[in-house]
C-alpha cells in the first residue's frame, strides 16, 4: 500500500506560480514512476508529467516549458512547479504512483484554478 497526499493547489492568476507538493508514505520503496495528473470539468483525466525512479521526465506538450516535476531520493516526495499558468491549467491534480509490480495509486486531488 502507498498513501499519497497532495498540497500547494489555489487561486492564482494568469501567468502566476504555484508548486504543487505530494506526500508518499507506505512501501515507496517500491515506487517505479511517480506523475501528476489533471482533470478539468467535463473532460477526462489526463497526463501532466511523470518521473522515474532513475530520474527520466515526460511531460504533456500543453505544459513543456512551463511545468518542472522533481522528486527526492527517497521518493516520499513529489512535486509540480507551474509556472506561466493559463486559464486552461484549471483543473484537479492528482499524484499518482506506480510500483514496479505495476499497480497504481492516486491521491485525493488538489484545485488549482487559474482566473484569467
């Protein structure tokens, strides 16, 4: 089991900052890629950025550029810097973890809206 916690979601405006931050406890040991994802209203959950356990990073071309997802050694510790952020970054982000066995884990979910 993995536990995960999201923080750092708000209010901010149209080309403003904020860093989201993902808490893992339980078996991190066993964590082979750890990501963000969103949801925005009416639209399906999709991919923000992902890193691996050796440190390899994807990210969505709608955040390429703008979004940096790091995480410690320790991968009890994920987070999301968002930068130059746009009305459409609104949505739901969620952690999301995988174990080397393949099975995933999701947080609750943390608002960020963007006011243009």
């Amino acid at each position: 089991q993995v536990q995960l916690v999201e923080s750092g979601g708000g209010l901010v405006q149209a080309g403003g900052s904020l860093r989201l931050s993902c808490a893992a406890s339980g078996r991190t040991y066993s964590i082979n890629v750890m990501g963000w994802y969103r949801q925005a209203p009416g639209k399906q959950r999709e991919l923000v950025a992902t890193i691996t356990s050796g440190g390899n990073t994807n990210y969505a071309d709608s955040v390429t550029g703008r979004f940096t997802i790091s995480s410690n050694n320790a991968k009890n510790r994920m987070y999301l810097l968002m930068n130059s952020l746009k009305p459409e970054d609104t949505a739901v982000y969620y952690c999301n973890v995988q174990l080397f066995g393949g099975t995933l884990y999701w947080g609750q979910g943390t608002q960020v809206t963007v006011n243009s």
